[in-house]
C-alpha cells in the first residue's frame, strides 16, 4: 500500500528575510483585537470613555499572556527543565487558557480600583469578547497541530462533514486525530451567541461573566477529557478539568452569594451598570 503523504500547513504567516511571523500569534493577537473592538462598542453604549477598554486591554494582553506561559511552563517543567531554550517559545503554542483568565482577573482587579469602576461591570462587558477570542485562538492550535484528542480513521473524521483542510491538518506523523481545537471552538462560539442574547436580558451585574465561566468551564471539562496533550496535576487529575470543576461552583456560588448579600441587585440594562 502506497504511504499517504499530507504536508501541514505552514506555520509562518509572513517571512521577511530572518524575521517570522507566525499564525500562532497572528490568529491570537486577531482574537483579542476582535474581542477589544466589541468591548469598546459596549462600552461605549454603558457610558465608559472610550479609552477604557484600550487601555485596560494594554495591561491584561501581556499580563495574561505571561502568566498563560508561566502556567504552561509549571505544569510541564520536566521537559522545559531540559530545554530552556524553549520557555520563551510562544510561537511554538503552549498558552494555557486558564492562565489567561487567571492574569486577565488579577489585571482587571487592579484596573477597576485605579479607574474606580466597577469589576463586575467591566467583566460582564468584556465576557462575550473573552469567549469570542477563544473561539478564534484555538484555531491557532489548529496551525500548530495541538490541542488534539486521541487517535481516529480519517473516515471517521469525514463523517463529521469536515472539510479536507481540517482533516488533513488533523494528520500528524502518520496518525489522524479528534480535532478538538474545533469542538472547543464551536463550543466557544455558541457561547458567545448565547453571552450576546443574555446581554439583552437584563440579568443582574456580574452574572453575565459569572455566566461566561460556568458554561465555558462546563463545556471545558468534556473536551478536555478527549484530549492527549492535557497539563496534568497528578498522574490521573487533569489540571483543565479540575479547574473547570472548581470555576462551576465557585460561579454558581459567587452569583447565589451576590444575590443574598444585595451585592448583585443592580441589573445589566439600569442605569447604574
């Protein structure tokens, strides 16, 4: 039988002579400029200078970014502890989500004591600009060939009514496997559909981020399940599920909490959000 030969797409977007820009960070730095625009023109709508968003996302980007690395580098510190030429290597992959969220969280509770606004109304406003970017960024684990779940035939893959670019793609060293960057994505962007009904729905502030991170979480914790590449807290806990578990109840606490305390009785659309 003749060997099936498939080449992945390339992973550098642009070349210019020792320079390379790469679709990695081409497709994550899109998904944040995406989300940043849609956040301005909420903004906008709840009465925020416009600067806000720019300048909140000048801060959270990096911070997030960095902490994202961090995380990553933490849960698989055996192979960089022998490569540290790679730690540095973003590029590569290797952003963990929940990092992203840990150091976007920390920077906006910093940013809301100096502006004095309130965490709640600028995280209900950049919630679906959060899910909308991760729909977006997982396509450049796509790129990069990771993010992926277990082994699969391609005619599996073709019964998903996938288009060849993405089955080919899914071919790595001879293998064909779960796309689940898409199932992830897919996910990530019905929630964000669903973020943008709710945001006319006049829930209570703070709930349509605490909203964001129980379905995102939820959704989180099955594909991860699929995946190969997952960071690992022991040998059989994977770290994404954990947290997920832990970020659903903690948003269902923290939104039941706020209710009981008066904390949350100002509304999405009154005038005060």
């Amino acid at each position: 039988m003749e060997k099936t030969t498939i080449e992945p797409i390339d992973r550098i977007a642009i070349e210019l002579g020792p320079i390379h820009i790469y679709w990695y960070g081409v497709i994550i730095i899109s998904g944040a400029m995406i989300g940043l625009w849609l956040a301005i023109r909420e903004s906008k709508r709840r009465g925020l200078p416009e600067d806000t968003f720019v300048d909140l996302v000048m801060f959270a980007l990096p911070i997030s970014i960095f902490v994202s690395r961090v995380y990553y580098v933490m849960f698989n510190w055996d192979y960089y502890a022998k490569h540290p030429n790679k730690i540095l290597a973003i590029w590569e992959g290797g952003l963990a989500m929940h990092g992203v969220l840990i150091g976007a969280v920390l920077t906006i509770i910093v940013f809301a004591k100096v502006r004095n606004i309130s965490f709640w109304k600028l995280t209900d406003i950049l919630a679906p600009s959060l899910i909308l970017g991760q729909a977006i960024g997982r396509w450049g684990n796509f790129i990069n060939q990771e993010a992926h779940g277990g082994p699969v035939s391609r005619e599996f893959l073709e019964n998903l009514y996938l288009p060849d670019f993405i089955i080919n793609q899914m071919y790595i060293k001879g293998t064909y496997y779960h796309p689940t960057f898409l199932y992830e994505s897919l996910w990530n962007f019905v929630g964000f559909i669903l973020l943008m009904f709710l945001r006319n729905a006049n829930l209570r502030r703070g709930e349509l981020f605490l909203t964001y991170i129980i379905y995102y979480s939820f959704g989180r914790f099955f594909i991860e399940g699929l995946r190969t590449d997952s960071l690992m807290l022991t040998e059989n806990l994977r770290m994404a599920q954990v947290i997920s578990v832990l970020l659903i109840f903690a948003g269902m606490i923290i939104m039941w909490y706020r209710r009981k305390k008066g904390y949350a009785n100002i509304r999405y659309l009154d005038n005060g959000m």
